[in-house]
C-alpha cells in the first residue's frame, strides 16, 4: 500500500499540466489566424504602384490640352468657306432681241461666306457667318443675276475627331433679281426686274473634317447642308421656295 500511494501523486502531476497545454495551443492558433487575416491586408497597401513624376507631368499636359487637342471653351477662329448650290423655283427668264437667257432658280448657284466660330466646350461649338449667294446667266451683251446676302447662326456638335452635325437658322432680308447691260460701263443701265422680301429659314449639315487630331485643330473641312427657306415677292402673293442642296468647303483659321 505504500507503494501505491507513492505513485499516485506522480500521476497526478503528469495529468494536471494537459489543460494548461491546450489552452496555449488554441491561443497559438487564434494567433496565427489573425496573423494570415492581416497578411493580405498589409500586402494590398504595399503593392499601390507609385507614380513617376514624369509620368505626372504628362498626365497634366493632356488634361490642360498639350498633347495637341484644344479643349479651351475660349477658343476663338475664323471661317472662309464657298460651295455650289442647287434647288428652289423658278424666279425668271428674260428673252431679248441678241440673247435668250436659260432660267434662274431661287436656290441655285454659288455662295460664298465669311465668319467666325466660338468653341464652348469640348465638343460644342457656334458659328456666325455673312454670305453671298447668287445664280446668273450672262452673254456677250447681257447679264441677268438673283442675288441675295444670307446671315446664317448655326450649331455644331462633335461625333469624333473627323465628324459633325450642324444646324441653325438663315436670315436674308432681301434678294433682287437685275439685268445689266455688260458693253455699259454706267451702273444705271442695271434694270431691277424683281425684288423679294426677307425670310428666316434653317440650315442642316453635315461635316467631315481633315487634318487634326481634335475637332478645335482642323484646318480645313467638306460639308453637305440642306436649306429651307421661302422668298416671297413684293407687291405680289406669290411666294418662290428658296430650299437647296449644297457642298462646301470651309477653311478655319
């Protein structure tokens, strides 16, 4: 019996240390489960790229448009531009005793504008211009011409670097159909046969755009426009439709 009791105190010490033991080994665990928690955490702040200072001034320099586009709302040019014409009625044919004149239209010949555009934004811009359009018929002797001085307020919006659409409204005040004599140097010999009130009309185009990678750069640009307008005669009822297709070419500077 002696024996026996000896031994069991040395049991008793080799048992009571095993809780202790498993709680270190969950707190271990606890440990190294927030260990591999914060390890993805740490990893995504350290790999945010760093960019160069150089890399910075250029992304600046495209921002403030130094790459080469124009993206200032200020920006001011000038327009020159000169297209054919065709369409409207009939205004007159005038037969004399050396020359039998062909028919002049009310949409016809060649206009020819001047102007300027503003740029308002990135892809915006308006433009005012003053023009001259006329159709004429001449021989050795005579002259017959309708004239009329067009001021056109037009719109435009940018579908990409090479391509937009326009419109607006055309005013002319007034369109005179005249013979004159071309042996005669004296302007009196200019016959006023027909003269025409004002109208307001509007413009549709469309344009396509060379030279430039940005709208604000091209210098130079092909477009094709329809236009409806009416001029009606004075002292008469009757009204001639103006309405015409055209092709232009315009030039920025």
């Amino acid at each position: 019996m002696p024996h026996t009791a000896s031994l069991k105190p040395r049991l008793l010490l080799c048992l009571r240390p095993a809780p202790v033991q498993r709680a270190a080994s969950r707190l271990l665990g606890v440990a190294a489960l927030l260990a591999a928690l914060a390890t993805p955490l740490t990893g995504q702040a350290q790999d945010v790229p760093v960019v160069p200072e150089r890399m910075v001034g250029v992304e600046r320099d495209v921002r403030s448009g130094a790459d080469g586009g124009s993206d200032d709302p200020r920006s001011f040019r000038g327009i020159a531009s000169f297209g054919l014409t065709l369409g409207g009625s009939r205004v007159g044919s005038v037969n004399s005793a050396e020359a039998i004149f062909p028919d002049l239209y009310a949409g016809n010949l060649w206009q020819a504008n001047v102007g300027a555009q503003w740029r308002l934004g990135t892809r915006l811009s308006v433009s005012g211009t003053l023009g001259y359009h006329t159709d004429e018929a001449s021989d050795d002797s005579y002259s017959l011409r309708f004239s009329r001085f067009p001021i056109e307020a037009l719109a435009h919006l940018d579908l990409n670097r090479n391509l937009r659409i326009g419109g607006g409204a055309r005013y002319v005040d007034r369109a005179w159909l005249t013979l004159r004599s071309r042996t005669s140097e004296n302007t009196r010999d200019t016959q006023t046969l027909a003269r025409y009130g004002h109208n307001l009309g509007w413009v549709g185009e469309v344009e396509y755009l060379f030279h430039g990678s940005h709208p604000a750069d091209s210098k130079l640009g092909v477009k094709l426009r329809y236009v409806r307008e009416t001029y009606p005669l004075r002292g008469s009822v009757r009204k001639f439709s103006g309405s015409h297709m055209g092709v232009f070419v315009t030039a920025y500077f």
